[in-house]
C-alpha cells in the first residue's frame, strides 16, 4: 500500500511521545462524576477532555469542545469524509490492583498498565497519532477526518446523542474500542423488565424472600434467599443434588427472622463478579442458634456460582438461576408465590442461555445465537419483579422476539413491560468502506481479515455506516473494566500504522 513504510517509520519513531501521551491521560482520573456548571459528567471527565485537546492543539491541529459532552480534533478543514470515535472517560478504579494504582500508569513487560490504557485512553491517543503522522509526513488527502472524544461512553453515551444532535455523521466511522480485524454487526439488545404479583400465604415451610443482580447486564455470581420451617438437614441434602446439577454453590445459615431480609438486600448489593470470590459449601455451622417465628426457624441462603457479562452468559454459571432451581427443589407448601417462581424458572431455567424456553432462540448464519441473561430479580409474598438482558442476531424483531417473549410470560402470569428494542446494528461486509480497512488491516499484520459480530454495543450502534475497528488484536486479554488493566504496546503502535493508513486510503 502507499506509503505504508513511510508510516510505520513514523510511528516508530513517534512511539515513546506516544506512551507518555498515554499515560498524561491515564493519570485522570476521568469515572463519571456528579454534575457540575458546565461539566455534566462531573470534573473528571471534563479535565481529561481538556487535557486532550490541549494535547492535540499542541500538534497544530483544530479543535473544538462541545459543551464538555464531546471534543473533536479535525486534520483540515475539508469536506468530511471519515469520522473516529474514542472515549475519554473510564469505569471506576474498583479493586484488586497489584501491578500499579488504577490512575498511575506503568510500561512493564510490553504492557502499559492503568486504567484506560486499552479503554480507550491508549486507542485514542493511538488514533491521535494517526493524525500526527499524516499531517506531519505530509500525505496527500483531501477530506477530512475528524477524531471525535467523548466522556459518557460507559454510562449511556449521553454525550454522542448530544454530538449528534448538532452535527452530522460522516459518509464512513470507525471506533477503536473493540477488537481487530472488524466487528461491523452489533446485536439487538432487550433489557426484559417483568413483575408479577399474587396472594400472599402463611403456609409453612415457605418462601420468604429473594434478592439476587446487581446490573441488568451482569450475570449473577450471588443470590441470596430466605427461607422458614424447612429442616436444614433436608436442606443440606437438596443442596448437594443441585450443586452436583448445576455447579452452583449454597451456603445455609441460620438467620434472626427480624434481620433475615434486610441481611439479604444489603449483601446482595455487593460486587459478585469481584475476583477471589470462593464459594462455601452446603452446611450449616453445628451449635448455631436458630431464631424462629413461632416453631419455624429461617436460613439464609447464598448461592454461589460465576458471573460474567450478560453479552456472553455461557461465560459464567449463573446463581439465581442456580438458586431458582434449588428453591423449586425444596419441600415448600404450595402457594401462588412458589407457582410464579416456578413459572418464571420454566422460561429461563439454568444452563438456558439462548431463550429456548422462552421460544425466542433465534440465530443467522452472519450474527449467531440470541443470548439471554437472567440477571436480576426480587421476591416478596406478594410480588416478583427482575429483568433479563438479551442480546439479538439480526434477524430478531419486534415479531418474532419481543412479541413472542411477552406473550410466553404472560402465559405464565407475567408482565413483560418493554415495547420495543434495541435493534441490532449491521453494515454490510462488501462495502468499499469495510473491504478497505480489513486490507489496510491484513498490509500491516500479515494476519487474515475478516468480519465479526458481538454481543456488546458501542458507539457506533445507531450510525448508518459506522463499524467497530481495532485497537486489539485478536485473542488479546486487556482485563478491560477489570484490575490490572492493560493494553499491548504492539497493539497500539501497530493500530496507529493502521489508522494513518485507513486515512490515506479513504481520504485521498
């Protein structure tokens, strides 16, 4: 390709600036943070962004900054022909840390550590350079590219919708927030919000209450569930069965019925997916006092399984699933509440992650399987409510997916609330937009380019041309949103060479 040695000099040259432009923007701490006059995501955000374009001003080139939503760096002032889109901003720092501190970046064996290093900090400095080495080398194009930053792409992407509103899209977006080669299909997603109530009953043993999620799109490590009258040792004995079925753990304790609830919200509110995490076996501790309502003792139960992201539940093993079907197991008297449980159980029933149950398990041949994860759900005597998050293939409409779940619930007396979806996102793969960048892709890798869908959603969902593009490579493990985050030297010099040449080939 034109110039293609001419660019990988130049970044080569250009990498050590590059780092510690990184690592400038790394050690802002940029979560999104309490609203302030003019700082809707809080000081945080709005320093970065700052910081960012001072940088690249710094460099020569135009800026402008969009009410601190969205700033944007413009190559020249021609017809627009590509945009970039990067973020800014970053999930919290959360624990576990063991390298370096979250906001205190390390270059240590190839790897630069911090967070916002591979999300998506290093990739927007990455594409920053693309820029620089175009516009210093002196490369002929004649549109322009604008790289646009933005500062709410972890909690909505408020701030796209912001930028939009003002601006138009360009005839071609990439975001480097994803995987090489090219992810240019994002699936559909439906966050499923259902209740449903029912006659409370006094019937002993029961069911007294459930609190299990933490996101609609976490699959639950933890459940939590309390229970009356039943004897611990029967229990014990359903639990091991279960555990063997599911590979779910259950932890029974013995609990103060004034206590019982309260104990199961507040715990329920903790991180299930956090590292480290070891579930306990079934059991109750001998010699324990069992406070009772009358003659019924109450026990805690904690189910313990795995979480994941709800884009690739069979990733996990889900523990409200587990928990649900353990609940079901139980001798507990009959009741409208135990019939609802089981209902809703027989919908998205353990090891289901593809809505077969709830007859909406579509697949294509371009962008898989439908998932589906059960996520959240509370329980009362006198109500359910939860959500499920599924993800859609293509060929998922409001007809044959979303239609079909509600009417499926509502058999089962339960409420689906939602009246539309998130469609899924598709360009097609034999553009001249997608075909040039997977060769630009393939020139400077040697590695075979193809395209790929996902789960997840980013921040060129709802743009008529936009795909997925970079800044790691394939099968890399960036920890993204987790502890020790971390993103590959070689992968982002290598995606600056590939976006200054994506430039050169869709901008001349």
């Amino acid at each position: 390709m034109k110039y293609q040695n001419e660019i990988a000099a130049y970044i080569d040259a250009h990498t050590e600036e590059m780092i510690e432009d990184i690592f400038t923007l790394c050690r802002i701490n940029s979560e999104r943070m309490p609203a302030e006059e003019g700082k809707p995501y809080g000081p945080g955000p709005a320093e970065a962004l700052d910081t960012a374009l001072k940088m690249a001003e710094s460099y020569g080139f135009i800026t402008r900054n969009y009410d601190n939503y969205v700033g944007t760096v413009d190559l020249n002032d021609q017809a627009k022909q590509l945009d970039i889109l990067a973020h800014l901003d970053v999930v919290p720092a959360g624990e576990g840390w063991q390298i370096t501190e979250p906001f205190s970046p390390i270059l240590k064996d190839g790897k630069l550590y911090g967070r916002g290093t591979s999300d998506d900090k290093g990739p927007a400095v990455a594409a920053l350079y693309a820029l620089r080495c175009v516009k210093e080398l002196g490369l002929p194009v004649s549109k322009n590219v604008r790289l646009i930053l933005g500062c709410d792409e972890e909690c909505g992407s408020s701030d796209i919708a912001h930028y939009y509103k003002i601006e138009k899209e360009a005839p071609m977006t990439f975001s480097p927030d994803a995987d090489f080669p090219l992810t240019n299909i994002e699936k559909g997603r439906l966050p499923g919000q259902f209740d449903a109530e029912f006659a409370a009953s006094s019937a002993l043993p029961r069911l007294v209450s459930v609190d299990a999620g933490i996101k609609v799109n976490v699959v639950p490590g933890k459940a939590f569930a309390v229970v009356e009258g039943l004897d611990p040792a029967e229990m014990e004995k359903v639990a091991a069965d279960v555990t063997a079925e599911t590979g779910v753990q259950f932890l029974l304790e013995a609990c103060e019925s004034g206590d019982a609830a309260e104990n199961v919200s507040a715990e329920s509110a903790g991180d299930s997916t956090a590292p480290g995490v070891k579930a306990a076996s079934a059991g109750t501790a001998s010699g324990e006092k069992t406070a009772t309502v009358g003659a019924a003792p109450r026990v805690k139960i904690t189910a313990v399984g795995e979480g994941a992201h709800a884009a690739s539940p069979q990733t996990g093993n889900n523990a409200l699933t587990g928990l649900l079907t353990y609940l079901t197991r139980l001798p507990l008297a009959p009741c409208p509440q135990m019939t609802a449980v089981a209902n809703l159980l027989s919908l998205m029933p353990h090891g289901d992650v593809n809505g077969k149950a709830m007859g909406i398990d579509l697949k294509d041949d371009i962008s898989g399987e439908l998932t589906l994860a059960f996520s959240m759900l509370k329980v009362t005597d006198r109500r359910l409510e939860g959500m499920f998050d599924t993800r859609c293939p293509v060929c998922a409409t409001v007809e044959n997916m979303l239609n079909v779940a509600k009417k499926n619930l509502a058999a089962k007396g339960i409420t689906l609330h939602n009246d539309s979806f998130n469609p899924p996102h598709h360009v097609d793969e034999n553009s001249h937009f997608v075909q040039t960048l997977l060769a630009v892709y393939e020139a400077h890798t040697g590695l075979k380019g193809e395209c790929q869908s996902m789960g997840g959603g980013t921040y060129v969902h709802h743009l008529e041309n936009g795909v997925a593009f970079g800044a790691s490579m394939p099968g890399t493990d960036n920890r993204m949103h987790g502890a020790d985050e971390r993103a590959v030297l070689y992968d982002l010099v290598t995606s600056a060479k590939i976006f200054a040449q994506a430039i050169v080939e869709l901008c001349e």
